[in-house]
C-alpha cells in the first residue's frame, strides 16, 4: 500500500550497494531482552554503564556530561563513574540509588539489546517482577567478596517465578579477592546447590571485574584460568528460542476492523503459532468455528503469519467475534474457565484481602474478579512454603485461588506468558496492585468446550425488536425510585417494550431473603440482583432495578457484570432531608427511633453516583415528569429504536 | 524470541500498543510533531488499522515559529492521508506576543508549547494522548513507562508509576486524568532512520543536507527561515550546506554543517556521529535533570 505517493523519496534515496548491504545486515539482526539484578553494591549500574560504554552507545555529549558528573558525584575518585550513566532521575541520584525500573539499549554485530534495570532492595520487588515480565536473560550479580546471599536467591526465584529460562551469574568485583578462582568455584558451586529447583534450562557463571572491564567485552588478561567466553560473548551466542511458533495458534482479539460493511477484520498480535489462510479456527469463549479467509496487512495479504506479528485476520463465516475472546486452533484449544489457581505477586501498600472485588486485566480483556482462597505464601528469601492466612502484602508472593465473573480463554503461564498472565486492578484508586501468572484451571469441567448457542443474546433480541438495557436506578429510601420505575415501564409497555422490575419487592422475599442489612449482605444482594439483570438482558428485556444501592464500588461492579450491554445508572437525586419527609414506609421514623440499624444516610453512607448517565433532580416536578425525562434520554440515545 | 527481526519485533510491538489503545480508550489523540519520530508514529498507526484509518485525530501543537518547511508538510500529508488533523495555537501566548526571541526559550517553550499542549488536551477532552517519545533519548525517559498516568493538572510523578508488566497495559483512569502512550519506547534513533528507510516513510526536507541561511549563535548554527529573525550586531548571515537532526521552533534548533542528502548518507553520518540527537535543542543543556523537571511540569 503506498500512501505517499506525493512524496517522491526513491530517486534521491538511492544508495551504494556496500550501504545497502550493511543496512540489511542491521535490519536483520536478532534481538533479546535482559534484565539485571543486583543490588547497588555489586556494582550493577558500573555493569550496565560498561556494557553501553564498551559497545560505543555514550556520545561525546554524554560523555563529557558524565566527566563533570562524576567530579561532583561520583564515587570513584578520577576515573570516570560508569554508573552515573545508568543513574536517571535527580531524586535518586542524590540519594545514590535506582529506585525504579529504566531500560537502556545496546548493540552488538549480531543482536540488539534492551536491559532492564532493576534495584535490588527487598522492597522492590514489584520492579524486578516488572523487568522480569519481558526478559529472555536474566543476569544475576554477586559480590565476589560475599557471595551468594540472601538476595542472590530471592532474585533468582523472582526470575524463576516470571518464567525467565536463561540465566547468567556475573561474579564482579573479582579485583577485590585477587582474581581468585577457588572464590569464583566456591560461589559457582553454592549457586547451583541451591537453583537447581527453579528450573532455568541454562546457567552460565562468568568472573568479572565490571569496573575494570574484565570479562565485559574482553576476555580478561588477569584471569587467564576463566576459559568461557566473557559476557558481551555469552550474550551474542547464546541461543533462546522458546520455539513459540511451533506452539499452537493464539491469538488474542484487541480490535474489531470494520471499515465499512463490506470488512469485518480481526485484529491483534499473534501470542503463539502459526495462522495460514484456509486453517480452521475456533473463537474462545463461544467456541464457534470459521476458517481464515485472509491475512490482511498494510504490506498486502500474506499466506501465513506467525508468533508476535500484528495481524488482521477475516474469517469465512459471520461470527460474532469482540475484543476480549481469543482464536486458536481447533484442534489443540487453550482450557476455558472461570476460576483458576495462579501465582499472586502483591505490588500494593494496601494488602490484599480475599474475596474484595478487583479487576482482573488480561492481556487484551479486563474481568472482574476475587482471590477467594490463599493456598499457601512464599518465603522468597528462602523459597519455603507458609500457611496462607487471609491477607498479602506488599511484596508477598502466594499461590491464590481466582474466581472470575467471565469465562477466560488461556494457557498455563510456563507454556505462554501472553495467554497466562495478568495485573490486578484496584477498582477506586485504578492502581495496579499485582502481577499473576495463571497455573492451572480450578474448574474440572473447564475443559468441556460449550456447544455454541446457536440461538444468542442478539437473536432473542431481535425477537422482541428491541435492545436489551439495565436501567440502574439508586438513591435514598423513598427517593421516588420505584414510583418512576413503574411510571417508565408503563411507557416503555405502551410501546410495545417488553420490561422486567427488579426490586425489594420481589427479591428480598425468594432469592435474596437470606440476606440482612449489613455492609457485606447489602453488596452481596447487590452482586445477586446485578447478575439477574445481566440474564434478563440476556433472554432480550429491558430490566429497571430499583435499590438504594449505596456503594459506587458495588454499582460499578454491576456494570461490569453486565458487560457490553448498555448500562443507565439513574441517580434519583432527591435530598435526604426530603426523603425524610416523605417517608412513604415510616421507615425514617423507625431508623430515628433506633429500631432499624444500618439505614442510608443516617448509620450507613450512600455514595452518590459521580456520572450517573441520568440524574432525576425530583422536587418540583410530578412523578410522571421525571419519568419522561428518561423516556427522553433513552430515545434520544437510540436505546428504543430497534 | 521468535524468527522476526528487530525492526520487525519493535513495528509489532508498537502497532500492538497503538492498538489497545484505540480498543480501551474513551477519546484518543496522536500527538504530531512533524519530526521523524512522528513520521515513524503515524506510519505504524496507519498500519495498525489498515484497511481503516485511524480511529482518532491527529494533534499538532503550533507554537507558530515551526519551520515553514515543517508546516507544508504537515499540511500535505494530512491532506494526502485523509486525517483528521487538529492544529492547536495558544491564542493568549499569541495575542501576548510570546515568542523565543524576545521572551527566551525557557518562556517560550512553556507558554507555546507546554501550556498549549494542556490547553489543547482540557479543550478537546482528550483521555489518551500518544506522543513519538523513546527511551533512548534521555536519562528520565529511560524510566517513563508505555502507558503513562498524569493526574489531572497533567503532571507526571516519577515515583509513583504504575508497575507495568508484560503487555497488560492499565489504562483505566479517573475524569479529568490522562494517559500518554510512547509506542516507541523501545526503539533507539538508529532504529527509526532505519524503519524510515525500509518503508519510505517521508520526512521533512530540513533532515537532509542543503544549503541554507544560518547565523552562529552561542556555538549553534540557527538557521533564518523568516523575517521574524532579530540579527543581533556583529552576527552574519552565512550560506552553508547544513541539515537538521532534530526538528522544533527553528530559533531553538541548531543545525549541523553536513552534506548527507539521502537517507543511507543521513544514516552513515549518525551512526559516525559523536553527540547525541538532542544536543541540538537548546532545552536540553540548562543543567543535569533539566528534561526530568520538564517532564513533571507536563511537558511532554
């Protein structure tokens, strides 16, 4: 597709073939991702620097910037301070730390290489998981003067746990015990004692002196009994491919391509295999079927296409496809579930609890969702397992049980990272709070692949000539919710709209009267009625709910249960004081009397709505006014237009 | 690792971003700037959508002393791309007379370009804003992450930053707060020109050696690309055959003394290069973390 057909390039771009030979030799590099852990006393930013200075990455610029730096800052007295390359922000630069997570790049004749540089301190495992989540190559640093340490094991299972299968142990500072190599076998021999359990494929050991460049890009004059290949080596010729291409084929969806009526195009970037055109697909959750029509790319339509291209793919048959599912090849399917056991790691102050609402944020689809059982922790410090209890903190790694409001699509994380990881949410402050990796389907009947209904949301809809919808409506007791519910269905009848209330009424009474007043019953109730309404949008009706509702964390979760389906929070904004008034129940008078607890507004809090799609702004207007002000907003907003 | 190269890993890992953006937010933007970063940037997004367009507008923050050459072509390419493309000037620095000559850079790049930049994303409600940035740039941007939180004074907070792992991108924000999404963090400079030359990606002429009107100034050659130009005593307009490495207002841009026209000259010439693309800008020198405070100010 050329798009620039104005812009004439090619007659100056001309190039000698010798140029053109180099740049395809640079195009055609191959790539890798590290990451680098240590703390700051092993000397991993003095690495890091080196390696960028040793492969000609520092300008002159830089370079005369790092020379007045390190007169100021440094800490190695004349000669250049390598780290202070390394070293980004003012804040921690003062203080004479990394604090966070920076990637640096360099290049070798044969590859290109991204690092990801991680502090070492105990509190900041949040940041090595992070670095850790893309890297083939972990380089774990030891001081040869201690050895391996406390940290040295909690890095290397960090890196286990992220699934990262090659590692190299750097042992630095060797000018600091005479280039021994007894310390260089004693350090080897305690390593591989204690990571034989973590399940790398590779370990390399490599003695190195990092200020003086031993071993970096060099093999080291000083340590002529080292017969390896020093580090820069190590990273060019080691060979990593995960084989991800010969994994079946995934591919998560993250857009729907529809130009015009004419295209209909899935697209998103291939987490593993190969797709060729004519191969037969299935779509997960649904578990329809189609087979590939076309691989539509910028660059034309390709035969086949592979693990990590970003592809658009057409389909032979009309399914109902969105962002969320997942193809995959028929024959070999990802297991589909909705609770499954996973490796927790919690980045947040705030220490988890079991059985709070997060969200659940895979790769290309979010889902609401609670820890409900904490098999065991981690001790990281010495990989022992320990009684669950109830709670995680910062920083604490367990094995958790995931219950989840929608069925996923994935795969175990040691056989795909992209189908088996992700973040958790937290749905007020919108932080991201832990990483997970998902190990095993809890659900036994998880792999039972649902027939596709063939008779779907859309076709009972369409039944009925209209669109399913949840009107939420919430505010005070006796705030008007169910008078102007009634009032809308009469109208939304009227027109031929087939509706269902759910209130108090009808559900304290059967489904929901195991269910009390406090805190955990109201958001319980509330979980309950929320998951009747998405089903009667799912049978094609409009469902009006009328309850007090007072958490925005409960209306929100609401929301989400109800997916894609239009969701009308209605705010009926009548003040308490008039509430009061009214009191249509006497039930204000009994909460004043002391005979009801926990009642809105007075012992209990009601959180009003911050973006109600409709706010009902009650006094001075009748019932059948407001009513009609929603009939407007929904006709206004092509809810009742077929 | 897969059979793909490099080139062909960092365009995939961008479309991906570019992507979910497009897919999770309310009311993106692509920020233009009309370099070749930018260049690149647009490029990916056409691809990513193909064959629709893209699914949000263009932006470009006018500080209306962008070299000419610059606005032509971005006025051609919008035309020729069918973008919808969104050219945002801070009226009050205009109406105030702001400009880099008679207020200095710092105040001229707050008013005319940081100022404006809020403006525009307040105005326009924009929940996402993708902007060219790589991490290779700079000591600060090697920290910043993909997807970006400013809270909502637009302001950046280095220590409180989102983990980020994997490519399960967090983009959920409150009202009022932002996003701001650098697909090509992971790219280095050598990557873009390259990208460049593999897709004839079009760039501005200003990248390619000629020979053009310049004035030394404190080091740099500036070059004098309209009247506005306040030629102090003693300094001489000179013709020489320059280029540009990094392209912004033209009084705070220094240009290189070069002869590289085509882009595998442009590309020998920076790979022999010793100094770094944003020596050119004369932002970037005040002192050590000046970038990193620009950053937190919102600066982009």
């Amino acid at each position: 597709m050329n798009i620039y057909a104005n812009f004439k390039m090619d007659e100056v771009d001309d190039t000698s073939e010798k140029f053109d030979q180099f740049l395809h030799e640079q195009e055609n590099k191959g790539f890798m991702r590290l990451l680098t852990c240590g703390s700051v006393d092993d000397g991993k930013s003095t690495l890091i620097g080196r390696l960028l200075y040793d492969s000609k990455m520092v300008f002159e610029d830089q370079l005369s910037a790092l020379e007045r730096d390190s007169k100021k800052v440094g800490t190695t007295g004349e000669a250049l301070d390598l780290a202070l390359l390394v070293d980004g922000l003012a804040a921690e630069r003062e203080q004479g730390i990394t604090i966070d997570v920076a990637y640096r790049f360099f290049a070798t004749d044969q590859r290109k290489f991204i690092i990801a540089d991680t502090p070492g301190h105990e509190q900041y495992t949040r940041n090595m998981a992070t670095g850790a989540s893309t890297a083939d190559l972990a380089i774990i640093l030891i001081d040869a003067r201690r050895g391996v340490l406390t940290q040295t094991k909690r890095h290397s299972f960090i890196v286990s746990l992220l699934g990262i299968k090659h590692v190299v142990v750097a042992i630095n500072k060797m000018d600091l015990v005479d280039y021994s190599e007894e310390v260089y076998e004693e350090i080897q021999k305690a390593y591989l004692d204690f990571a034989e359990t973590l399940g790398f494929s590779t370990i390399g050991f490599i003695p190195m002196s990092a200020l003086n460049g031993d071993n970096v890009l060099n093999q080291s004059e000083t340590m002529g009994w080292y017969t390896g290949k020093p580090l820069m080596e190590y990273f060019n010729t080691l060979d990593i491919d995960a084989g991800d291409d010969t994994r079946p084929f995934r591919m998560p969806v993250q857009w729907v391509n529809r130009p015009n009526l004419n295209f209909r195009g899935y697209s998103g970037t291939i987490a593993s295999g190969t797709i060729k055109v004519g191969d037969e697909i299935v779509a997960l959750p649904s578990s329809r079927t189609s087979k590939v029509a076309k691989i539509v790319t910028f660059d034309g339509e390709f035969d086949s296409a592979h693990t990590e291209q970003a592809v658009t793919i057409t389909l032979e048959d009309e399914i109902d496809i969105s962002r969320g599912d997942v193809l995959a090849a028929v024959q070999n399917r990802p297991t589909v579930t909705n609770a499954v056991a996973a490796d927790l790691i919690w980045m947040d102050e705030q220490a988890m609890a079991l059985n709070h609402p997060y969200l659940i944020r895979l790769e290309n689809k979010t889902v609401p969702g609670r820890v409900t059982a904490i098999d065991y922790k981690v001790d990281i410090n010495n990989l022992q397992q320990l009684a669950g209890g109830d709670d995680l903190a910062l920083n604490e790694v367990a094995r958790v049980q995931l219950a989840l409001t929608d069925r996923i699509a994935f795969d175990p994380y040691e056989l795909s990272r992209s189908m088996g990881c992700f973040v958790v949410i937290d749905r007020m402050t919108n932080k991201t709070i832990a990483g997970g990796m998902i190990r095993a389907s809890l659900d036994t009947a998880s792999n039972v692949h649902w027939q596709a209904l063939d008779v779907d949301k859309q076709a009972r809809a369409s039944a009925k000539h209209q669109k399913p919808a949840v009107l939420w409506f919430t505010g005070f007791s006796g705030s008007g919710k169910s008078t102007i519910a009634n009032l809308v269905e009469k109208k939304l009848h009227a027109r031929g709209n087939h509706t269902y209330i759910l209130d108090g009424d009808n559900v304290r009474h059967g489904l929901n009267k195991d269910l009390g007043f406090t805190d955990e019953d109201r958001i319980e109730n509330i979980r309950r009625v929320s998951e009747v309404a998405n089903l009667m949008t799912d049978a094609g009706l409009i469902v009006l709910s009328c309850f007090i509702s007072p958490f925005r964390q409960e209306r929100q979760a609401a929301r989400e249960v109800c997916g894609e389906t239009p969701f009308i929070e209605v705010f009926v904004d009548t003040p308490f004081d008039t509430c009061e008034q009214r009191d249509p129940k006497g039930l204000y008078q009994k909460a004043r009397a002391g005979e009801i607890k926990n009642f809105t507004g007075m012992d209990s809090p009601y959180e009003p709505p911050e973006n109600p799609e409709v706010r009902l702004q009650t006094p001075g207007h009748t019932p059948e006014e407001v009513a009609d002000m929603v009939i407007r907003y929904l006709d206004d907003n092509g809810f009742l237009s077929p | 690792m897969s059979g793909l190269t490099h080139l062909e890993r960092l365009e995939a890992e961008s479309i991906h971003i570019i992507r979910e953006v497009a897919a999770e937010c309310r009311n993106p933007v692509m920020l233009y700037s009309i370099g070749k970063d930018s260049s690149v940037l647009l490029h990916l997004a056409m691809k990513a959508f193909y064959p629709s367009l893209p699914p949000f507008p263009i932006m470009h923050v006018d500080t209306t002393w962008k070299f000419r050459e610059m606005i032509e072509f971005r006025d051609r390419l919008a035309k020729d791309l069918g973008l919808d493309m969104i050219v945002h000037i801070n009226q009050e620095g205009v109406e105030q007379g702001i400009g880099p000559f008679s207020h200095g850079s710092a105040v001229h790049t707050d008013v005319m370009k940081t100022q404006a930049l809020k403006q525009a994303l307040s105005k326009y409600q924009f929940d996402a804003a993708f902007g060219g940035a790589r991490r290779d740039e700079e000591k600060s941007r090697a920290k910043e992450r993909i997807f970006s939180f400013r809270d909502a004074n637009h302001r950046w907070d280095p220590k409180n930053q989102r983990p980020e792992l994997w490519r399960t991108y967090n983009n959920r924000i409150h009202k009022g707060e932002s996003m701001r999404v650098f697909p090509l963090s992971n790219w280095t400079e050598l990557d873009v020109w390259q990208y460049i030359y593999r897709e004839d990606i079009p760039i501005v002429p200003l990248y390619r050696a000629k020979v053009r009107p310049v004035v030394e100034r404190d080091g740099a050659l500036i070059m004098v690309d309209d009247d506005r130009f306040d030629l102090k005593p003693g300094e001489v307009i000179q013709e020489k055959r320059v280029r540009f490495r990094t392209l912004g207002c033209y009084p705070l841009t220094g240009a290189v003394e070069s002869d590289a026209e085509t882009l595998p000259e442009i590309i020998e010439e920076m790979l022999l290069s010793t100094t770094s693309e944003r020596q050119g800008r004369v932002i970037d020198q005040d002192h050590g973390a000046s970038m990193e405070q620009k950053k937190q100010e919102g600066y982009f």
